[in-house]
C-alpha cells in the first residue's frame, strides 16, 4: 500500500490542478452567468478541500477501502466458483484488474481506480482467500489492515450502525450534551468510513456547522 502521505500529496496536486484549471477559465472570461458560477464553485469547493487535506485524505481513504470490500462482495456474488478455485485470478480479473506487478491490465474492473489509489496490490487482499466475503468479520479484517497502514480509524462493520443507534437514542431527547456528543461521534465515524464524500465532493466536518455547534457545547463554549 501506499503511505497516508502519498494518497494526501497526490489528492493535494488533483485539487491544485483542477482549482487553477478552473480559475485559468475565469481569468480569459467570456463564460456565461451559470459557466461563471459554475467554476468559482469550483474553485471555491478546492480551496476548502485543499485548507482540510488531512480530513478530505481521511475521507479517501475510508471510502476507496469500503468500495473495495463492496467490490469484492459484487465479484464474489456473480463469479462464486471462480472465487473459491483461483483466488488470486479472481481478483485480477474482477476486482483490481492489476497484474501481479501492480500494473493495470486490460478489461473494465469494480475497483480498479480504488487499488491504484491505495496502492492495494494482490497481497493486500489476501485476507480474503479462503473466507466467505459476505461475512462481515472478513471485511473487517481487511479494514484492520489498512488502519495498521495509514494509521486511520476506518471503523468496523457493526460500528457504524452502532453510532447511529446511539444518536437516534438520543435525538428527541432534552440532554443536549448528550445529543451533540452522540451526533460528534456519528459524524466522525461516517467520516472515518468515507461516508462523507458524495462523487467529488467531501463533506468535512472542519465545515460542518453543526458538528461546529455540537463541539463548542460539548467544550462548554458559548456560540
């Protein structure tokens, strides 16, 4: 795999390229009112993500490695005797598409893009072989392994769930530190889980205004 590092700089280098490309068209004019709007969006969503690359890397992360685990989930569903005979071809041919170099081969793959990110190579997946995927502790363990890596906090399979059962419990009731601790822990296990990301679009909790109010009242500062 990859380092935390290197997924950041490379997301880093992205959110430059695209942010100039957009003020690059600004800057020649001629757009019309919604292109104009359009790419000072643009630009204005790159800053944000570039002033929060540590949370937005967080956020990669957690999303690439639960798609993975889904893809591997997806692949096993349609190719199940492939799956148990040769493991290993299984995943180049329906998973990572890499070869055993970590170069792409050809073909249209579930999580191609996903283990370049990464830099998840055969090896890194073997935590599967020989377990039924669609069992939650298999994913988890592939989770465990890309924390000890990147020393992120990606959260097990039941967690999730667990944190919203937690805020629901608490949601209408009159204890609001209750209620905004219970929201903090939500948001950061979602985001932990790259659940706060939507196409391009990362929602950070360095932007979240209400994770904002919940931490100040939690801290006992006045808004």
């Amino acid at each position: 795999m990859r380092t935390f590092e290197a997924i950041q700089e490379n997301l880093r280098a992205n959110k430059t390229y695209i942010m100039h490309s957009a003020m690059s068209k600004l800057s020649k004019g001629g757009l019309k009112e919604w292109e104009e709007k359009a790419q000072n969006m643009i630009v204005e969503e790159c800053q944000r993500n570039l002033e929060n690359i540590g949370e937005v890397t967080t956020i990669e992360i957690g999303a690439n490695t639960n798609a993975i685990i889904e893809s591997v989930q997806k692949a096993y569903q349609l190719h199940t005797i492939d799956y148990w005979k040769n493991f290993e071809k299984f995943i180049t041919d329906y998973v990572s598409g890499l070869s055993s170099e970590g170069k792409p081969v050809n073909g249209i793959y579930f999580s191609q893009s996903e283990c370049l990110e990464l830099g998840v190579s055969l090896n890194d997946l073997l935590c599967f072989k020989g377990k039924n995927p669609m069992n939650e502790e298999v994913g988890d363990l592939f989770r465990q392994e890309v924390n000890v890596s990147y020393g992120t906090n990606i959260p097990m399979s039941s967690v999730e769930k667990q944190a919203l059962q937690d805020y629901e419990a608490v949601a209408f009731g009159d204890d609001e530190v209750a209620k905004a601790k219970a929201y903090m822990h939500l948001k950061e296990v979602q985001r932990d889980a790259g659940k706060l990301k939507n196409g391009g679009i990362y929602y950070t909790l360095a932007n979240d205004l209400e994770y904002q109010k919940a931490q100040d009242l939690c801290s006992g500062r006045n808004l």
